[in-house]
C-alpha cells in the first residue's frame, strides 16, 4: 500500500505542478491514460493484487514521461531553424539538384515525441501518406512508412522549408494540429508521433547546416541551421 500511494504521489504531483520544478508540463492527451491506469491500479490495491498494482503504477509513470512537454520560449532570431524534435541526428543529405538537404533526427522510446515548429513562417501546405511501419532507423522509413509533411513558407525570405514526420515500428500514430495558411513562431508546439519514430527537415541551400550526424537535439532548443549572410 505504501509503495503504491509514493508512486501515485509523484505522478500526480508531477501533473498538478505541471513538472514547473524540471520545466516539463504533460500533453493533455496523456492524462485519460494516466488516469485510467492510476484507477486499475486503486482497483488492484483493494483486491490486495499489490505486484499488478505497483506495474500499473510504473506503467502511468512512463506515460507521463513519454508525453512530457518541454516549457520552451519562442525563438526570437529569424535567421535560425531550430530542431523541430529531441533525438539524434542520423544523416544529412543532398536531396536535389537545387541543393536542399535533408537533416534526419531518430526518436527513441525515452526522447520527448512532441513537434516542435523550427521557424517563423506560415503553413503553405499539409500532405500525409499511409504507409507502412518500418524500423525508423532505416533511411526507407522516409519513402515507405507513415509520415505527414508540413511546408512552411520562411518569413524572412519565402522559401520552403519543409519538416516530415515518420512513423517508426512502434509509432503507429501521427498527430498534427496546424492547418494551411496558419502563421507559426519557431518553437511552438505543432504535432505528435507516438513512441519512437523519425523527423525530418528539408532545407535550401541558403542555409548554413550547423549540427552533424551523432548530434543530440532537443526541439525547441537546438540550432539546426543558420541563414547564410549575403
């Protein structure tokens, strides 16, 4: 009973302090799950089922850990795309003759799997394609498996920059809550992948790339390119 009431204690003090104490707050979607393992759990408690109990209590923890939300300050300087994930790097790429370039960021299970929007700009168009669940890790997820891409036209020059998400072999649901001609700021909230999965972000050539393949990332925070000076 005692171990079941700590565990409790912590998810529900992280949700109604929205986790101010390590800046994280909760998605919204997440707390009917929370809930609902958390009332399992009082139920498993009363019928002194303690093991089921303490592994619904574990199972409401990671929950909340999965769907934590980074408290994040809108990004003020317009010549920078910030991540739009947390994850690693796993490849930059060339993908066209006019020089855009491709910077493809892994989630794990434990990276946070919100979206985050890596510019100022405006939502020119949304495109999702069913597709299939292949390993994330592997560069066909991009042409293979499930993914929305948003294209966002930049503020500051007009050009299209263009963010993927990719379902992986967990991940089986993508969520994305803007719409086309919605204006943006870089480091807003924009979507979701459930458990691990890939993001990508297409970029012009008028962009100097900053990080490398192994970089750790964090959306909302890292600078993943910088317009070049003319």
């Amino acid at each position: 009973h005692y171990i079941s009431f700590f565990i409790k204690s912590v998810v529900f003090f992280t949700i109604i302090n929205k986790g101010l104490l390590m800046k994280y707050s909760i998605y919204k979607r997440a707390f009917p799950l929370i809930l609902i393992f958390l009332t399992l759990s009082l139920v498993s408690c009363l019928y002194k089922c303690f093991v089921t109990c303490i592994i619904l209590d574990i199972i409401a923890i990671y929950i909340a850990y999965f769907f934590r939300m980074p408290i994040l300050k809108i990004n003020e300087n317009e010549d920078l795309v910030i991540s739009p994930a947390w994850g690693k790097v796993t490849s930059i790429e060339k993908v066209d003759s006019n020089g855009n370039r491709t910077v493809s960021i892994f989630l794990s299970i434990f990276d946070v799997h919100l979206q985050t929007v890596p510019c100022h700009g405006t939502v020119k168009e949304i495109n999702y394609t069913k597709g299939q669940f292949v390993n994330a890790l592997k560069p066909e997820s991009s042409e293979c498996n499930e993914r929305n891409s948003i294209s966002i036209e930049y503020r500051k020059t007009g050009q299209i920059i263009k963010v993927t998400q990719i379902a992986g072999l967990i991940a089986r649901r993508i969520f994305c809550w803007v719409k086309p001609g919605q204006k943006i700021s870089s480091g807003e909230y924009y979507g979701l992948i459930s458990f691990g999965s890939r993001v990508e972000v297409t970029l012009p050539d008028s962009f100097d790339i900053i990080v490398k393949p192994g970089d750790k990332v964090r959306c909302g925070v890292t600078t993943l390119a910088k317009l070049k000076l003319v």
